[in-house]
C-alpha cells in the first residue's frame, strides 16, 4: 500500500474512535489517536494475516497482540476496516450485549481477538508464548505486540522482558507506544521510566526508533524489524507518539487519556479528521 | 430507621473524604496508588499530606509490598487501585506479605462489580470478596454508601490489623447517617420485621431499602439487615434474626460463591438450617453496559430481591 492509502486509512480510523467513544460516553480516546498510525501500518502494509479467515491458533500467519487494551477503538477499527467483522458492528461498542466489550475480550467470539486485555502488564509474555508456539511449529511467521508506555512500570514486563533474550526468542517484535503519559499524568511525574532503550538493551533486545505518528518512518522500520528477525534476539521498537494525535485539543495532555468527549468537542475532533472510507 | 436520601454520592469519594480525616487524626496513616488517584478520590490526601502520599506507578504488587515494609515501623499504610488490580493480581503478595504476615495494611479497592459499567469484565470484579474472606487475619468490609463508607474509612484507620475495604464507581443514593460510627463486624439492623431476613451488603443494600415497601404491600413484613462486615460475620445478629424470621434471603453485587451469601450460608448450615435464596452473579463474568443495564441483566436488582422473597417465604410455608 502507498504511504497515502495508509494515511487515509489512519484518518478514518481516528473518526472512528472518535465516534465510538462519542457514542457511549466512555472509552479512551488519548492512547488510541495516538498508536493509531502503528497499528494501521502493521494491519494494512507489513503482517501477512487472513482476515476473511479468522483462526484462533494463528498458525500460517503473523500475530498481533494488543496488551494495553484500554485503546481498545483503535483496535476495533481497524479490525473492521480490514475486514475482521463487519464495520457497522463498530456502533455497538461498549453497549449491552456487544462483542466490542470495554476491553477485547475472547468470550464474545469477536474475530481478530485471540485473548482477553485490559489488566496492563501480560500481553508481553502472551506474545512470548505464542512466538515459542511458533518456534515448536515450524511457522517462520512473526508475533507482533504493542503496549503502554506507563504499562512498562508493571513488574511482569520486565519477567518476559528477561526472559525473551535469554531463551533467544527471535520472532518476536514488541512495540511501545512512547507517549510519555498515562492516567494521573506525564510518566516522568508519576514514575520515571528512565532510559527505556538502555533498559531493554541491557536484557539483550535489539532496539529501533521510530517517530510513531510519521507513516512513512513507521512503515521503513517495520521492514526493517522483519528483515531482522530469527537473528538470535527479540527485537523492541520504541514509537514516540503524541497521545491524541490528529485533534488539536486532545495532543500536548493525559487528560483524554480515559474522558469521552460531549457533542460540541466530538463535532470539532471530526472536523479536523477527513472521512476517507466512509462513516460506520 | 430514616431512609431519607441526603443526596447521591458515589462511595469512592466517601473513601477519599474518610482518608483525608484519618490522615488529619492520625500523622501515621500513610496512602499508595497506582496511578489512579483521580479514581479513588485520594487526590485530596496526597494534596494536604504530600510526604505521606506514594504514588507508585502501575506496579501493584510493588505498592503491597511497599505497605507491608512500611506497616512494621507503626504507620497505617492505605494502597488504593480498582478492585480488580487489588486483589486478583496480588493475591499472593497479600497472601504472605499482610495476612500470614498480620501487617497492618488497608486495601483500599474501588470499582468493584458489574456497576462499573462499560470497562467491562475485565476490570468487573465479582470475586475479590471470596478471595479476600478466605485469608486468615483479613477482616472484609463493603459499606453501602457515600456517609458509611466514610466512616469505615476512619474506622479501619483506626482499627489494628489487615483490612480489605470494598467501594465502587457510580453515584447512588446516601441515606445512612453523616457521623454514624461504624463498629467492624457489628452488623446493622436497618428494619426489624418477622417474616423473613433480607442480608444486603454495598449497592444492594439500597436495592433491599426500596424492596421493603414493595413487600409490605404483599404482605410480607420483612427485616433488613446490612452486613457491612463480610468477615468477621456478626453469627450473633444472623441467628437471631432468622431464630425469628425462619428464611433468609441474601443479596450482593459478587459472585455467588464466596460472596456474603454463602458466609450467612454456612452459618446457618451448621446452626439453624432454613430455606434460602441468593442474589448475586451465578458463575459468570460481567460485561460492558451502563450500572443499570448491568444489575437488570445480571438480577441484581429491587425486583429480583423481591421475587426472591417470594420464593424463600414460599417455600418456608
Ligand atoms: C493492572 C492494571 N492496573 C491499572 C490499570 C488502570 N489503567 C488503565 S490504563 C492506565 C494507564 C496506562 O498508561 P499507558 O500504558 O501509558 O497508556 P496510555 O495512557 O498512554 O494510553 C491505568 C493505570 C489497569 N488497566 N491495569
Ligand atoms: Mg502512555
């Protein structure tokens, strides 16, 4: 795909988002404009997946796995635009009865969803798992997993973080959605990560950078990270993002973290975002 | 009793009031939070007592620990996050760190069960009172509103030894006195009647309150009792009550096993077995939707109490 498909993709997912949370008066907007541009590139351009025919076991096929759930209508959207489900199934989020719980979840049966996230920290030895199930397989296919940047104070990370270098699990490629803020506010404030990149370099990773809302970067890198994997060592790309990326008033602030916007703030977030494929 | 509604609060904010006196009562009470401050309503604290407050980042079990090692040199350490992360996630940590251990902390849990809403079962705890009840040394406290859970807040502050303190998200009606003290594990009788036991304990005690005038226009003279202490259970108050009543209904925002249903159960089984029914989450996980939509869906609702005092008073006959 051209850097310009995927960019218009991206804009219709932010209205997306937008709408979903709009529309039920929950959810977090912040994280999911912000990581939107990653996940786009990853779905639209660089993993090799079967949408049309969604197999829990993933074998034969890349794998994502999102453990920052809470950024769940990025997720969603994606999931529809690229053909999971239908995309008018986008308006049930969150409401009574939907397959687009809060958090994805696996008990609703909703396609592109292998397993449950929500409670920050697992999704990293999740993808561990399923990159050495890959490994047993024969599969050369890659496993793929994003979380929070305020998710890497979690203990558990920094176990399958350990562990992923030592035990030489090379198809794996786990991506950070840098945006250096999280629910009570800038990460800095409320504990410090530190040098990120010198962390995962000293448990062995092989770390990239990336300017996470640029396309074109995100794109470069992703091949980059693939032509590198089953070298010996899990990789980690650290994506500097702006959390709310695309509407002026929720960038440069945590605020939009986990607030829905009120009628007057969703018709100017859409305002600034084109409608590229058309509304759900 | 006077169920005049003072006004609608949510019971987190109760807590966060009732933190901020413990705090100005005693300089040795001190507060963890994983990144939920806004939350839990312990920004107030934090503000006031700014070397008192911890704020440990998304690492729960890094927040109990702490509390444990902070609770051996005399301070009274609150750790506050969803009910959730409080306990599932760490059950060991409290396991051997505060209850074998008997060190002095307060687990402060917020957004318990289905009435948080649209977050969905992931963050719907609906197991946390089983988990907590069953450690030795732990006392196990849901207040049913914004005045009570306050005063439990104090209560616990003041009171020596492992404490899991249960509140939840959504503004619901204030009704129990403003400076009533709470006694742990003194149950409360908030209406005497003699042809059946409704025990309620958190948002479904409001639930049983509206139920009452329902019943009496059946017929049925129905006693209510809050059991705002899980554990340790007031036995004395339960036997009495039902020594009169002879059926018992029970109601709760949890799972049916190991929720207060099944503590007042094995009560009676061992003393003074009698027809039961139970109000709670049957052995399924929650799911998004408003506070409500969700007590409707999950029977957790005025309604569902009183059928199933029909049905207890039935089957008495
Ligand atoms: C184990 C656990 N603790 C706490 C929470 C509540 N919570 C949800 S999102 C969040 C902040 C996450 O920060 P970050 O990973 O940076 O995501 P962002 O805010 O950037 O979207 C917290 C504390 C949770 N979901 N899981
Ligand atoms: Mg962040």
């Amino acid at each position: 795909m051209t850097i310009n498909e995927l960019e218009r993709i991206a804009s219709q997912v932010r209205r997306d988002i937008i709408r979903m949370v709009h529309g039920c008066q929950s959810g977090h907007p912040g994280g999911s404009l912000g990581a939107t541009d990653i996940v786009t590139a990853l779905y639209f351009d660089q993993m090799q997946i079967d949408p049309a025919h969604f197999r829990m076991d993933g074998n034969g096929e890349d794998m994502f796995f999102l453990s920052n759930g809470h950024i769940s209508p990025m997720f969603y959207s994606i999931l529809a635009r690229r053909g999971y489900f239908p995309v008018k199934e986008l308006a049930t989020f969150r409401r009574l009865g939907t397959r687009l719980q809060g958090h994805p979840t696996t008990a609703e049966g909703l396609p592109g969803v292998r397993i449950a996230s929500g409670s920050l920290g697992q999704g990293l030895s999740v993808a561990v798992g399923a990159a050495q199930a890959k490994k047993l397989n024969g599969d050369q296919h890659i496993v793929y997993v994003l979380m929070g940047d305020g998710e890497q104070e979690e203990g558990q990370i920094w176990e399958a973080a350990m562990y992923a270098p030592a035990k030489g699990v090379d198809n794996l490629i786990a991506i950070i959605d840098y945006n250096k803020k999280q629910i009570d506010g800038p990460t800095d404030d409320v504990l410090s990560l530190g040098d990120l990149r010198a962390k995962y370099e000293a448990f062995g990773w092989y770390v990239l950078e990336v300017s996470g809302n640029d396309m074109h970067a995100l794109v470069n890198i992703l091949k980059l990270a693939h032509e590198n994997t089953h070298q010996g060592r899990p990789q980690l790309i650290l994506a500097h993002t702006e959390m709310g990326m695309g509407v002026d008033f929720m960038m440069g602030t945590h605020k939009w973290h986990g607030t829905a916007p009120n009628d007057e703030q969703a018709a100017n977030a859409l305002s600034q975002l084109e409608e590229t494929l058309g509304d759900y | 009793m006077d169920f005049t509604i003072q006004n609608q609060k949510d019971t987190r904010s109760g807590f966060g009031e009732g933190l901020l006196e413990a705090g100005r009562r005693n300089p040795k009470v001190v507060a963890f939070c994983a990144d939920l401050t806004g939350s839990l309503k312990m920004g107030d604290f934090a503000k006031e007592f700014p070397s008192r407050f911890f704020q440990t980042g998304i690492a729960e079990a890094n927040m109990v620990n702490m509390a444990a090692g902070m609770a051996l040199s005399g301070f009274v350490p609150f750790t506050g996050t969803f009910a959730a992360f409080a306990t599932g996630r760490v059950y060991d940590q409290i396991r051997q760190s505060v209850a074998y251990s008997n060190k002095n902390v307060k687990i402060a849990a917020s957004h318990a069960g289905v009435t948080l809403g649209e977050d969905g079962a992931t963050h719907q705890i609906l197991e946390d009172i089983g988990l907590m009840k069953m450690l030795p040394n732990m006392t196990v406290i849901v207040p049913c509103d914004f005045n009570q859970t306050k005063n439990a807040t104090i209560a616990v502050a003041e009171y020596d030894g492992p404490v899991y303190l249960r509140f939840g998200r959504p503004k619901v009606p204030n009704f129990t006195q403003v400076d009533e003290k709470f006694i742990i594990g003194k149950a409360q009788m908030l209406q005497e009647g003699t042809d059946v036991t409704i025990f309620a304990c958190g948002h479904l005690v409001w639930k049983a309150v509206q139920a009452l005038p329902i019943l009496k226009e059946m017929g049925i003279n129905a006693e209510l009792i809050n059991i705002h202490t899980i554990k340790p259970l007031d036995v004395e108050a339960v036997l009495k009550s039902v020594g009169k009543t002879r059926c018992v209904v029970t109601a709760e925002e949890h799972q049916r096993n190991g929720g207060l249903g099944d503590s007042i159960a094995q009560v009676l089984a061992l003393n003074m077995p009698c027809p039961m029914e139970m109000v709670a989450v049957n052995d399924v996980f929650g799911q998004s939707g408003t506070p409500d939509e969700l007590l409707k869906a999950y029977h957790l609702d005025t309604p569902d109490i009183v059928e199933a005092v029909k049905k207890v008073v039935a089957r008495k006959q």
